[in-house]
C-alpha cells in the first residue's frame, strides 16, 4: 500500500519535467462517449409507482384518492423531467385545491421526500375526510345535461342524499335546486310529495363541479314508502276502455275523475299528489299535481302553470290535445264547474289568470268543453237549422214522375 502512494508523486514530477509544470494546468483535455442513461436503480420495478412528469404526478395523486387509498409510494424515475421537490409541492396543491372531488372529501395530503442515489422518491399520506366513506356513491357524469335521469332515479328511490361529481357544468347551486323541481314537476308521480333540495357546489379545475345534494320529503322513509306504495296500488281507470277514446275525451275523463273524486280547499298543506289522489282534498298546486298523473296515465302530455288567479298565487295545468294546447284549471271545474276551466285558450285564460307567456307553451287550440262532449252549441244550431231552410223540397208531381 506503501508503494502505491508513493507512486502516484513520482509520476506527477516526471510529468511535470517532461511538460513543464504550467503546461499541466493549461492544456484541455475533452473526451467525448455516447450517451448512456443512468442505469434504473435496482428493485425499483417494484415500487408503487413510477412517474417522469409533472402530468403523471398529478395523475398518481389522482388515482390515490379515487381508490381511497391512504397511502402511497411514488419513485420519480432518474430521467424525470422537472424539478421532483417543486414539482411535488405543486402536485399536491393542484390536486388538494383544483381537483372538486379531492377537495370534497381530503383533509390533508402530507408527504415526505427523499434523494435516492440518482433518483427521487416520496412517501404519500392522505387523510380523508367523512365524507370519504361515502366515495363509491359519488356520481361521475360528463355533462350537466346527463344530470336529470341521475336525480330523477334519487328521487323515485326515496335517497335523503346525492353527490354529482361533473366534468363539465356551469350550472349554480341555485340552478341545479331549479331543475330537481322541474324534473319532480314534469312527472309528480316520482314521489308522493315534492321534495326541497338543497345544493352545496364545491368548485375544480375549469368547468369542472362537484354537486352536494340533499332531499327533503318532509317525512321520514317509512312513512314515504307507505305513500308511494298507496299511489302505485291506485288505478283508476282500469275498468274502462280508454284506448278508443279521443285525446279531447281522455283529458275530459282525467278532469270529471278529480271533480268527482277530490274537492278544493286553499289549505296549504294539502299541496301535493297523494292529497289530490288518496286524501281526496287539496289546493290548486295538489290538484295540479293530480290532473299531470291522470294525464300521463292516459297518454297525455301535461304540466303545471305556476301563476295567478285574481291576482292570487294559483296552479293548473297546460294539455296537449291532436298538438294543440290549452289550459285545463281542475280546481275551478271542482268550484266553478267544468266548462269554466276546462280547455281555455291564451285569449279566452288571460286577464283573470296571469302566467309568464314565454315560459309555457302558447295555447290556440280551438277544441272546448261543449265539442267534446259531442253538444252543438247555439250557434251550430242556428247554422243548421239555416242550412235546412234553404234546401228545396220537390214537389210531389216531379217525385213522382
């Protein structure tokens, strides 16, 4: 070992006589190889994950909290592309803060970091919040529009709660409670009562929206099964033969039932489909409600008018008969008699009753009550009797010749 050591200065004086010693300091010495990357260090095919971006980090930390996973190992390869411990921090607030999931149900994402010889790797802990428990239940939709089946399905199945994670949506909280009462309004029948929703908007990256949902039937599930289960068991049409009917006679039909079957009182309580329909008595808005069920059940297109009847809040309906449209009031049939509310148009409705013209479909159907019924008014009388009148009778020579 001795000798080596010694060695080594031997060589550098000799050097140094033959070059001269300056020379040692100044000449340039290149030596050029092909480029080999740095060999991936052993055992590192087995780690968790590998990433070599800052998009594949962001990526990883994704995937981690959509498996619900706690824990994590991320090995940054050594030919990654960027700066790993910028890079991380960067990562993690992204996901923390931009991604409406993440932030909907993380706590906390803490991670430590380490150099590895030639490569970076760090070690996740992801702390989730309660509502993580729940996270197989989130909903993962493209657009807002594929919302509506999605919370009308939530509604039909009694859920107190639902949670649309969206893509793409610019929809408001205030916007998304307006179409859980649309959808609910189009088709009463999803639940014995209107539901009130309550929409907590949690924002991400862009357009993307997270939707926290809660329902409100004002009743607890068991008393909800029981109604709905009361209004599956009601048919009241089965022992008629509705199929020959005309249109004009179906929505005639569905009218005289409730008129029959239900009267009006203003409680305010008695505003929905199961007090119109089993309890017997309800307001304006329950028998709306109704009259849209008895329709669709006959095949009928029909929706409730939020308006005003003598300048007081009030609700009926709009029909679609042979594609016409006209305003059908059940609880003015119930109080007034059927052939002052039943199949108005726009001129004949307006005046007494208010509505927002531009949000409903515009009524200019000529059909009336007397029409459907198959009674000649006055008027035709009078035409034909004209008409009679006027057809020469032969006289009895020429019939006989």
């Amino acid at each position: 070992m001795k000798a080596k050591r010694l060695l080594i200065p031997l060589l550098t004086a000799a050097l140094c006589l033959l070059c001269g010693c300056g020379s040692l300091f100044d000449a340039e010495y290149v030596v050029e190889t092909d480029y080999e990357p740095a060999p991936f260090p052993a055992g590192l095919e087995d780690a968790d994950a590998t990433v070599k971006s800052l998009e594949e980090l962001e990526q990883l930390l994704l995937r981690t909290v959509m498996d619900g996973e706690d824990e994590r190992r991320i090995v940054f390869d050594p030919g990654y592309e960027g700066d790993a411990s910028a890079d991380m921090a960067s990562a993690v607030w992204q996901v923390r803060t931009q991604d409406a999931l993440c932030a909907y149900c993380v706590e906390n994402i803490a991670y430590d970091l380490s150099k590895i010889i030639n490569h970076y790797e760090a070690m996740v802990n992801v702390a989730y919040t309660t509502a993580a428990a729940d996270l197989d239940k989130v909903v993962h939709l493209n657009y807002a529009a594929e919302a509506e089946d999605v919370i009308r399905e939530a509604m039909e199945q009694g859920e107190d709660s639902l949670v649309l994670l969206i893509d793409r949506s610019g929809a408001t909280g205030e916007a998304m409670e307006a179409i859980a009462s649309q959808i609910y309004r189009a088709d009463p029948a999803i639940a014995p009562r209107e539901p009130s929703a309550h929409v907590e908007v949690i924002l991400g990256a862009d357009s993307q929206r997270l939707y926290e949902i809660d329902f409100n039937y004002g009743m607890d599930k068991d008393y909800l099964r029981k109604r709905r289960e009361s209004l599956e068991l009601l048919d009241p049409f089965a022992e008629l033969d509705t199929e020959g009917m005309s249109e004009g006679e179906r929505a005639l039909l569905a009218c005289q039932y409730l008129v029959n079957n239900c009267r009006y009182v203003e409680n305010a309580d008695k505003n929905t489909i199961y007090a119109a329909l089993i309890e017997r008595y309800a307001n304006s808005e329950g028998l709306a409600f109704g009259y849209v069920d008895l329709c669709h059940r006959l095949g009928l297109n029909c929706q409730i008018v939020d308006g005003q009847y003598n300048r007081e809040n009030h609700s009926w309906n709009i029909v679609e008969l042979e594609g016409e449209y006209y305003h059908v009031d059940p609880s003015i049939c119930d109080t007034l008699g059927i052939e002052e509310g039943f199949l108005l148009n726009d001129e004949e409705a307006w005046g007494v009753y208010r509505w927002d013209y531009f949000h409903y479909p515009h009524c200019t159907g000529t059909l009336n009550y007397e029409q459907i019924l198959g009674i000649a008014t006055e008027e035709e009388e009078r035409e034909e009797t004209e008409e009679a009148e006027e057809i020469e009778i032969p006289a009895e020579e020429e019939i006989n010749s």
